[in-house]
C-alpha cells in the first residue's frame, strides 16, 4: 500500500511548475509521513486494518509528495562545479539513512521488548518505540524541510541546470 501510494502521489505532483507549491509539498511530506506513523500505530494497537492501511497511504503519500522536489531543489542548489557529485551523494545519503534507521528500528524494537515478545499484547507493547522513534526523526525531517525550504534562493542565471 505504501508504495502504491508512494507513486500515485509522486505522479500525481510531478508537474508543479510553482516553486512556492513545491516548497509546501516539500514541508508537507514531512508532517504526512509523522502523521501517517501514528495513524500506523494506533490501528496496531486497536487491531483495527483499516487505520493501519489509511496510516500506510499516508506515509507513502508524503514521501511522494516530498522525495522528487527535495531531489530537485538540492540539484537547483548545487553549482555547475558541484552538481556531479551532489547527484551521485543522493542515493548514497539515501542509502545510509536507509541503513541507520533499520539499525536504529532495531534498538528500539530490542528495547522495547520485541527479542521476549511472546504474545500479541507484548509485540503491540514492543512496536511503540519503533514507531515512536520514526515520529521523532519525521518531525526532525520536517523541521529540516522547512529550514532548508526557507534557504532556497532563486536559481543562479549562470547554470546551466534546466536550462531550458
């Protein structure tokens, strides 16, 4: 479901022209993706598959709408000189944020008791803090998405990115 929903928002944003709709799009997949963890959460707790589905096409939508245009505005940011190895970096920082927050998603479903968890209550109790830490690294994401939104300068005359 996430991915689903993941590319049918992107598709669905793919031809904002607007730089100011790309920086709210930009702020907004942040908040969608929190909200979205916690819409996740609850349905667990409750046992209730509908919410957790409306929290996974939540999640992917925010990451839809945001991925592209953070894509973007870091390639527009980098000069001519630095725009190779901003694009080869993307993938290889995406990469490592991949890895460190499954690692990370371990230590908190570890303390939270998921290695003992031997019934449903104690994989729901263990779950928390995996979901707790993606809310609190989304929030950490969205207030780098506004900062960084805040940053963005209009693009320098002199490059030749999307010169058109």
């Amino acid at each position: 479901m996430l991915a689903v929903a993941w590319s049918f928002s992107a598709i669905t944003v793919a031809n904002v022209r607007s730089k100011e709709t790309r920086k709210l799009l930009i702020r907004l997949g942040p908040a969608m993706i929190g909200s979205g963890l916690l819409l996740v959460l609850v349905g667990l707790q409750l046992d209730q598959v509908a919410v957790v589905v409306a929290g996974q096409l939540i999640i992917g939508a925010g990451f839809g709408t945001c991925n592209g245009y953070l894509n973007l505005t870091m390639m527009e940011a980098a000069s001519d000189a630095e725009r190779d190895r901003t694009s080869a970096l993307m993938p290889t920082t995406q990469s490592a944020g991949n890895a460190i927050g499954a690692a990370l998603a371990g230590v908190a479903a570890n303390s939270g008791g998921m290695a003992v968890a031997a019934s449903a209550a104690d994989v729901k109790l263990a779950v928390i803090p995996v979901y707790m830490l993606g809310v609190v690294v989304a929030t950490l994401a969205f207030a780098a998405a506004w900062r960084m939104v805040g940053m963005i300068r209009p693009q320098d005359v002199n490059s030749s990115f999307a010169a058109g």
